[in-house]
C-alpha cells in the first residue's frame, strides 16, 4: 500500500515536471524541471528493485548529460521566444495529432494486456540478489553482441563528433613553438657600426 | 563471488563483420600516418575492405541459416546476398569518392564513417530481433547524418544534415515504441517469438499489438523513404556530397527492405491483412509522389532523389505479395537498381567542373557531342531506370509486377504500370537533353580510371541483366526460398 502511494507521488511529480520542461518560458528552468524529472524516474526504477539502473540515471543523464545541457542553455542563449513563434500556427494539427495518440495509447494501455493479469507482478527479488552482478552476467553472455555494436556506435557518435567541429583555419595565424626555440640570435639581431 | 563459465559464442558466421569493424578502426588510425598528397589511399583500402569482405561472407554463408550469438545474429541465404549487394553499393560509392574527396579535410574519417555505416547495414541484414536490428540501424543512420553534413562549409550540406537528423531521430524514437508495444504484449524481442506470441494473443490485445505495428511500420517506412514519411530524402539527397548520395540512395535502402522483409515475414505474419492494408495505400502513395514531383525538378540529384521514391514504391509492391517470387522481386530490383544508380552518380561526379558537379539537368545538353561513351552509359542507364524492354530495369519491375498479380492484387500492378509510364517521361527529358540539345556550358571532366570503369561496368550490368536476367532471378528466389 505505502509503494502504491510511493508510486503515484512519483510518477505524478514526473508528468508535472515533464510539462515544466515544455512548458517553463525560462529555458534554466526547464532544464532544472527535466533535472527533477530525471529523479523521479529513478525513484521509479528504485520501487522496480532496478536499483543499478536508478543509480545510473542519476550519475549519467543528471550528472554529465544534464551539466551539459545546462552549459549549452546558458552559453549559446538561443532564442527560445522566437522558436516559440509559430507555435499557433501548429497548434491545431499538433494537438490534433497529440490527441489522437493519447486516446490509442489509453486504449492500447486499457486494453487488458498490460494489466496485474496480463503481465504478472514479478515480486520483489531476494535480499542477497544483486541487480549490478545479474546485469553484468547477462550483458556479457546473451547481450554481447548488441553491447559490443552500441560500444561501436559511441566511437562513430565520438568519430562524427570531431568530423563536424573540428576544422583548420588556414588563415589563423599560429604559434609554431620548435620554430621560437630554435630560433638563432643571429637571425633577431642585427649588429650594425655607427 | 564464484567464478563464473562464459561459453564462446559462435563467432564463425561474424568473421566478414568484425573484419569490416577492424578494417574501419584501421583506415582512421592508417589516416594519421598517410602523408596530405596520399589521403585517397585510405579509400583503396576501403575497397579492399569491401571486396574482402564480399569473398569472406561467400566463405562463411550457408545454404541453411546458420545461428549465432544466442540468437542476436542470423546468416542466411537471404542475409548473404544482401550483404553482397551492401558491399558492392558502398564499394562503388566509394570509389566516386576518391576524386570528389581528395581535398577535403578528414578524408580519413570519411572511409572510416562509410564502413561504419556498411557495418550497421550488414547487422540489420543479419537481425534476427529487434535489438540487433535496432542498433545497425541506428549505427548505419549515425554514419550516414554525419555523410550528410561532412562539407560543413557548404551550407546547404549543413542544413540537409540536420533536417535528416532531426526527423530521422524522430523516427527511430516512433520505431522504438512500437517496438515496446509489441515487446509488451510478446514479451520477447526475437522475431520468431514474437510472431508466435502474436498469433496466440488474445482479442484483448489486439489494440496494442495494432499500434505497435502501425508505428514499428511508419519507423522503418522512414528509413526506405516511403511517402508520406518521405519528406527529408529530397533534401538530404541535394544537400549531401554526391558520393554520398549515391551511398545513401543503394546501400542502406537494400538493409532497410531486407530488415522490412524480416520483420512482417517472422514477427508479424498474423497481421497480414492488416499491414498489406496500410502498404498497399502507401506504395500508391509512394509511386505518386515520387514520380509526379520528380518532374519538377531542375536539379538532377533533387530528381534522383525523387526517382528513388518512386521506385521504392514499385519495391514495396514485392513485400505486399509476400510470395517466394515477391521478396526475390524486391532482391533483383535492387541488383538491378544497385547498378543505375550508381552509373548515374558515377557520371555526375566525373562531370565536376571547378567544384560544382554536374547537378542541374541543363549541365548535361549537349553531353552526346563531347563524350559519347558517357552519354551512351547515361542513355542506358535512364532507359533501365525507365523500365524500357530488354534492360536491367525492365525485368526489375516485371518480376515484382508478375509477383503482385499472382499475389491477387491486380489493381495495384495496373496502377504502377501508369506510374512507370509517367516516371518514364522525366527519365527521357533528360535523354533528350543529352542527346538532342546544344552545349550550354562548357564541360570540365574528371580524369579518373577507376570511375571510368565504373560507368563501363555498371553498363555492361545493366545491359548483360537485361538481356540475360534469368541467373540473377534463380539466384535471388534461391535465397529468399529459406525465409517464407
């Protein structure tokens, strides 16, 4: 009964920072909704016994993804207002389409199958069971295959990443150091008689 | 903690893909070794990547599906010979782009992001569930957004790169739910397993499994560029680099139709009333966007991009059939489409004149007075693209035609033939503005042997297939047999 309640405290806190996110004019507070948003569902994932999976959201997507997020927001001051601009003008065939798929996934979601019945409460796992070592045996047995093609996805996000940034300037004017320290006095000075 | 028995994988039936995985690791660190002046060697390389690749993966195919990896990977018939269809569209787009990219900066991490992304086809073709299936594609897009936008000086590149990975982010997330639809209803991410538990559950289900469906369909619809999910291949194809484009408009499409293929055929033959529904309004869709708006166009890659629209919509009509002859239909279109298509990007690129390509249809009048083999090659390839009689591209759409017909859907064959008949017409503009119209610019060409080749290769195909198809169809309905 009190994890019921644990539930819907968390869940419900998720949906209204979700329309924070959205709808906040103030885009650090929309990041610091989504931030909250992050807590809430790994407080979910806590009440699952998916307490590796909680920790992780935390530490990656609030401790490094949204830090970034935040460095971005507040460095390149994009103008969201003016972003928001044709908002109206969307609106009847966004809502349309929002509406719509809100009503097929209620139907979908009340349809039975995702129910107690349908799919059976798992229980709560056994103290001595530990969720770190159990998905570590799985990823590198049955999952392998999928972990080593996302490890190969990172190094290509990592590989464009450079592509797309990193460029020469062939007009900046460098410093070539080896050039300054090799430099003999000679070439710098002239001795000249008066 | 007890040490714990990890039994080794098969890893036998993956031996042409981590050889690609390596090889592409090798052309980015090889890279910062090469010398500025010998860059494009990296793209020799490349190519042996892909030709070695091609005789391992005939090395290690068998004519029975071969399991690995706890079911994560399949090689099968079907499997190897769209592999050999991936290595050969991404061979040949690499080698336009020896000459295209030479002074471009990073050509190194240009091969290594296109063995990359051959590297996701090849899994997806392999795939034998939807997590396998899901991180190739993924892989494969990621190389190709960042293809798209690698002239990032060029602002048109740029945009089209972006456009490509916003609605292309969107549709992998719309893929995604599906899948965790139908993931929630099976319990299983296996296709096999997945197409038992839907044809056991109950009427209760139905709702769900149907949204799953519609969205796992509308995702993988993006990728082939199905109207009305279409919208971003014009852009990306004129944006992009031209042998970029020529990669993307190939390779990836012959990934996206066998994963298509797989999906309906294992996970979702309960449903076949139901997606041939949604596929058959779509193919007409498809066929009519691509070959109508292809008309308007000036610029020859906007129309190539428009063309492949359209063909993708006589390609779906294989799937619709669904027969044996159907999915060796969807097979040999792509043979065929695989060689047109990149005769004819192979000839825009040798056409470079300072740094603009020859993109706009009036670039090409008058090609037939200054080079006559090119304006031959030209000729044949957009008679096949056509469907003209006794080339390539006629048996193309006449065996999935034939396919459709058998299949019982009549009108839809009648209504693709019309199609044909119109997409022939832009194809023959461009015919009459090589051979039948005065120079209007000077023209500039790229000395390259190997590209040269290319066009006399992709020719030949086009005409040998056209005269000869019957090996190509046995070989294509002999791998295709296993699946059904």
């Amino acid at each position: 009964m009190i994890e019921l309640g644990f539930f819907y405290l968390f869940s419900g806190l998720a949906v209204v920072s979700a329309l924070g996110v959205v709808l906040s004019r103030n885009t650090v507070h929309s990041v610091i909704s989504l931030i909250f948003c992050f807590f809430n569902a790994a407080a979910l994932f806590f009440l699952l016994d998916a307490e590796f999976i909680g920790i992780i959201l935390i530490l990656v997507y609030v401790g490094a993804v949204m830090v970034l997020f935040m460095f971005v927001v507040m460095m390149l001051e994009v103008n969201f207002a003016g972003l928001r601009e044709g908002m109206l003008q969307y609106l009847p065939v966004g809502g349309l389409v929002a509406l719509v798929l809100f009503i097929e996934i209620v139907a979908a979601a009340g349809s039975g199958v995702f129910s107690p019945t349908g799919i059976p409460d798992p229980g709560h796992a056994a103290q001595h069971v530990n969720n770190t070592v159990e998905i570590g045996k799985l990823l590198y047995t049955k999952y392998l295959l999928g972990f080593e093609i996302a490890a190969i996805v990172l190094l290509v996000a990592l590989v464009g990443a450079v592509v797309l940034t990193l460029r020469v300037r062939k007009d900046a004017k460098y410093q070539n150091i080896s050039k300054q320290v090799n430099v003999n006095p000679d070439d710098r000075m002239r001795k000249v008689k008066m | 903690m007890t040490p714990m028995n990890f039994p080794l994988p098969n890893v036998v039936p993956l031996i042409p893909e981590m050889f690609v995985a390596v090889m592409a690791m090798v052309v980015l660190m090889w890279d910062l070794f090469l010398p500025k002046e010998r860059k494009h060697w990296n793209g020799y390389l490349a190519i042996v990547t892909c030709i070695v690749a091609g005789v391992l993966t005939m090395n290690v195919a068998t004519a029975e599906s071969v399991s690995a990896f706890y079911g994560f990977f399949v090689l099968d018939p079907f499997a190897a010979y769209a592999k050999l269809l991936i290595y050969a569209g991404t061979a040949l787009a690499i080698i336009i782009s020896l000459d295209y990219m030479k002074d471009e900066f990073g050509v190194g991490e240009y091969y290594t992001l296109m063995l990359f992304g051959m590297l996701g086809m090849m899994l997806m073709a392999s795939a034998p569930n939807f997590v396998t299936m899901y991180l190739g594609l993924e892989l494969m897009a990621l190389c190709t957004y960042v293809l798209v936008g690698f002239q990032r000086d060029v602002l048109r590149s740029s945009e089209a790169s972006l456009k490509y990975f916003i609605l292309g982010s969107l549709a992998s997330g719309i893929l995604l739910y599906g899948i965790s639809f139908l993931y929630g209803v099976t319990g299983s991410f296996d296709f096999a397993e997945v197409g038992a538990g839907l044809a056991h559950s109950g009427s209760g289900a139905r709702f769900a499994v149907l949204l799953g469906l519609v969205f796992v369909v509308s995702g993988l619809a993006f990728k082939i560029s199905m109207a009305p999910f279409h919208m971003w291949t014009p852009d990306a194809y004129e944006g992009a680099p031209t042998p970029v484009t020529a990669y993307m408009s190939v390779a990836p499409k012959v990934a996206g139709f066998v994963i298509l293929i797989r999906v309906l055929a294992d996970a979702l033959p309960s449903l076949q009333v139901e997606y041939v529904t949604i596929f058959t309004w779509m193919a007409v869709l498809t066929m009519a966007v691509g070959n109508l708006a292809a008309i308007a166009q000036r610029n020859i890659k906007r129309m190539l991009a428009y063309s492949t629209i359209g063909h993708v919509g006589f390609i779906i009509l294989g799937v619709i059939a669904g027969n044996v002859a159907g999915y060796a239909g969807v097979l040999v279109y792509m043979t065929v489409y695989l060689f047109m298509n990149m005769g004819i990007f192979a000839v825009i690129v040798l056409m470079r004149r300072d740094g603009i390509q020859g993109e706009l249809l009036d670039d090409f009048a008058g090609l037939a007075k200054v080079r006559p083999g090119y304006a031959l090659a030209m000729g044949l390839y957009l008679f096949s693209l056509a469907g003209i009689p006794f080339l390539g591209g006629f048996w193309a759409k006449y065996v999935v035609f034939i396919a459709v017909i058998e299949a019982g859907h009549l009108y839809l064959a009648i209504i693709a033939l019309v199609f044909a008949v119109v997409g022939a017409f832009y194809y023959l503009r461009v015919v009459k503005y090589i051979y039948f119209d005065d120079k209007r610019v000077d023209f500039n060409f790229v000395e390259n042997r190997l590209m040269q080749a290319t066009v006399v290769v992709t020719a030949i195909a086009v005409v040998a297939i056209g005269i000869y198809p019957d090996p190509v169809i046995n070989i294509c309905k002999a791998a295709v047999s296993g699946i059904i």
